[in-house]
C-alpha cells in the first residue's frame, strides 16, 4: 500500500476470543479529500482457522483482499472530493462458532473507535465486500443494508451491463457492515454466500483458487468504483 501516496495506519488491538485475547490488526489506507465528509470501503483480510481441515479461503478472504489492494492502486488514481478509507478487518471470522462475542472482530473495534472521535458523523456510506471471487457471482440483496446503496450501486450494475449478477430478491446476511448499521451508519454489504452446491466451497478444503474467476472480480471491480464516484458527486 505505501507506494499508493496514501495515509497508511494499522489499528491495532486485543480481540477478546473464547480462547483468550489474540492480537489483531485491522489496516487502515486513507485518501485525503476536502469535503469533511467519508466513504468508506471495506472487507476482511483474516482466514478462519479451522482444525484439521486444510482451508486455504481463496474466496473467503483472499478474494475481498485482493479486491481492496486492487481496489487501492485504482482509487490511488480517482479525485478525491471527500475522505476515502480503505480498510482491511482482522478477525471477521469466529474463533469457534459464529456469536454476536465471536465474530467481527475488527469491525466492531473500528466502529466503537470511530463512534468515539467523530469518525462516523463524517460517514457518507460505507460498502463492505465479502466472498466476491466466485466464478458464479450472485451478490445477495442484503435486507440489513442500507436500502439507499442498494439502490445506487444495484443501478450501477444494471448500466454496466452487470445487473444479472446482483440479485433482485432480499435477504438478510450478518458481517462487517452490521457494527456500522447499528451505530446508524448508510452501511451496504457486497457478498456472495452461494458458494459452490449447496454452499459447498463455503469454509472447506474446497475453497480453492480454480473456483474463483478474474471476470467476478472485475464486475465487482467495476461497479464499485462506479458507485463511489457517484458517492463523491453526491452532496
Ligand atoms: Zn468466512
């Protein structure tokens, strides 16, 4: 990231896990604009440990990373009108079973921390990405999300072209966009939790990079960088 002339910083702090405290880091890019106000993209860098099994998560998180370093180096590029941050979570996923005290780790620090010093006031919208590498991309319409992002980047997608990608139908998913939701934050999640038969690929030895395709990243790509654009023309 430090090539890209942004403000790097690593947040870092003790996630109280059933095993005990663990050190995490969320990582932090910002590009400075002049508005006073935010947007806000992020997703998670940690892959869940699981015991026996072995689980590489290429989708879950490889992909969400390699979108946001992507993601960075365009952004790098792109006016800014208002603060952009990038943000890579630690510790999205549970330890053990997924709880409302075992999960979201760094996105729940993040929102406390900047709850605390104003942050979140500033905060246009926030669009968190998860899970997008899948070569049969079906971005779930999140019921928890904010339905005015819904709106703008389901539009985006439908005049890219890339509207059959992003579902019609609502329903309700939990990740890094909830700690931010509660605090009342305009906060999207961009996921895709239909992965492989029957969610097969999902948290398995079968999360593998041939399940992934270049193509999905870029449709995500794509309409992401259309959406916060738009975001930043948007006063
Ligand atoms: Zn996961």
């Amino acid at each position: 990231m430090r090539p890209l002339g942004g403000q790097l910083s690593l947040d870092q702090f003790q996630g109280e896990t059933p095993n005990g405290p663990v050190p995490m880091t969320n990582i932090i890019l910002k590009f400075p604009g002049t508005s006073g106000k935010a947007v806000v993209v992020t997703g998670h860098y940690d892959t869940k440990p699981i015991p026996m099994v072995k689980f590489v998560g290429a989708n879950d998180a490889g992909s969400s990373t390699g979108f946001l370093m992507e993601f960075a180096r365009v952004a790098a590029k792109m006016k800014h009108a208002d603060d952009l941050y990038i943000v890579f979570f630690d510790g999205e996923e549970a330890v053990g079973q997924w709880t409302a005290t075992d999960s979201l780790y760094g996105s729940r620090h993040l929102a406390a921390k900047w709850g605390a010093d104003g942050t979140l006031r500033r905060i246009k919208a926030l669009i968190n990405i998860d899970m997008v590498g899948d070569k049969d991309l079906e971005i779930l319409n999140d019921s928890n999300s904010s339905q005015d992002l819904r709106t703008l980047i389901w539009g985006v997608a439908a005049k890219l072209g890339d509207g059959q990608y992003f579902q019609q139908n609502p329903s309700g998913v939990d990740d890094d966009h909830m700690p931010f939701v509660d605090a009342g934050v305009n906060a999207v999640d961009i996921i895709d939790l239909n992965y492989g038969p029957n969610n097969s690929y999902w948290h398995t030895a079968q999360d593998t990079m041939d399940k992934l395709s270049a193509h999905s990243l870029q449709v995500v790509g794509d309409v992401i960088v259309g959406a916060v654009r738009e975001l930043e023309q948007a006063h």
